[in-house]
C-alpha cells in the first residue's frame, strides 16, 4: 500500500489531481472517468459530494490510481475515508486534529492554508503538503515568496489553478497543482459534457508538463 512518503513523490512526479466536487451524483463517476481517460492519475472526491466516499471505495481498488477525500473538517471522516480505500486527505483549514488521525493511519495530509504563519504551522503538525486556499490573489508570486525563507514546505494550490496560468506556479517552485473548476466546469457537469472534460484534462496536464519546477 502506498505509503504517505511515497504518495508524495509521486504527486510531484504527476504535477496535478483532479478534484471533483458536483451536486450531481449521476455526474460523479462518468466524469471522473472522463478526467481519468484526458491522463489524471491522481483524483480526489470532495466529502459534499453525493457518494464520495462509495466512488473513493470504487476507484481506490485501480492500481493505476491514488485516490484522495477532500473537505475533511472532523477526524472521523478521516477514518471513514481511510476506510473507504483515500491515501491522502485534504482540508480547507488547518486542524491539528485532522492531521494527527491521518498520521495515525499513514496517509497524507494536505490542510489548506492562507498565510505562513497557517503553512509553516501545518508542516511542524505533520502535514507532509500544504494547500495553498483560498488561492492568493497575488498567484505565484505568494508561492515564491514563501518558499523563500521556507524552502521546506510543498505547496499544492488549488483554487485558481488553470491552464493560463500553471507554469507560472511551477516555476515559483510549488509541489504540484490540483485542478477544480478549470477542469469539472460546472456547465460541463449539467450538461454531463464528459468529452468536454476528458480533452479539458489533457489540456491541463499538458499546460503542467511546459515547464520544469522552480524548487531544483
């Protein structure tokens, strides 16, 4: 089983997930699928989603995929989506609790952050990634004035990460990406648009492949 160590180099080597977060529980697994098929490996179903934690139960058993669960808030549902098959979990906020169960479990944890004090908090807690959330209005610059008195950090943003602008967050030195809206757009979700979102997935992956990483 991939352990929390390993699932973080491989994040860096993938670059990006795909989080999927819809009021559409018909939606969830086709467009998934979809995502899957445009080149995602990583994925990850947010826990207000109708059915996460079934769809994290049936996509965890591909060995192709590492599966996550996102807006985990209670300790609790870190052991629900544990036990559902997640190998790392995701948090808009920083909660020490959260992050001690998933190191009591041996998965990654990635709390969002907002601030140094709030991503240099979550490091010294466990937490082996920080989620830059919301995204900072300033982008990558945020990301590379961070990183310059806290080389140590692995920052993933999210929110605000599209394909505009991707290369400009891995040459401030981030971790890796994870896409949201720019690839489930809501209107492709109502309108169950899955080619939409499968070449919208290769698009953005490919926008994360055009430049190499600020962090060497």
């Amino acid at each position: 089983m991939l352990s929390a160590a390993q699932f973080v180099q491989r994040f860096r080597a993938e670059r990006a997930s795909a989080i999927l977060r819809t009021p559409y529980e018909d939606a969830v697994r086709p467009a998934m699928e979809a995502a899957i098929r445009g080149g995602f490996k990583i994925i990850e179903f947010t826990l207000n989603t109708p059915g996460a934690l079934r769809e994290i139960d049936h996509f965890a058993g591909r060995p192709d995929l590492v599966v996550g669960a996102g807006t985990v808030l209670t300790p609790d549902q870190v052991d629900a989506a544990v036990g559902a098959g997640a190998r790392f979990i995701v948090s808009p906020v920083v909660d020490e609790a959260v992050i001690d169960r998933a190191l009591h479990h041996g998965v990654a944890s990635m709390p969002g952050c907002s601030t140094p004090t709030e991503l240099l908090r979550a490091a010294n807690a466990g937490a082996e990634l920080q989620k830059l959330f919301p995204a900072p209005a300033s982008g990558p610059s945020f990301a590379r004035a961070c990183l310059g008195p806290l080389p140590q950090l692995k920052l993933v943003p999210t929110s605000g990460v599209d394909a505009s602008n991707a290369a400009g967050w891995f040459s401030a030195g981030v971790w890796a990406v994870g896409f949201v809206a720019p690839l489930f757009e809501e209107r492709l979700m109502r309108e169950r648009n899955y080619d939409a979102i499968e070449a919208r997935a290769a698009e953005l992956l490919a926008s994360c492949a055009a430049v190499g990483d600020g962090s060497s």
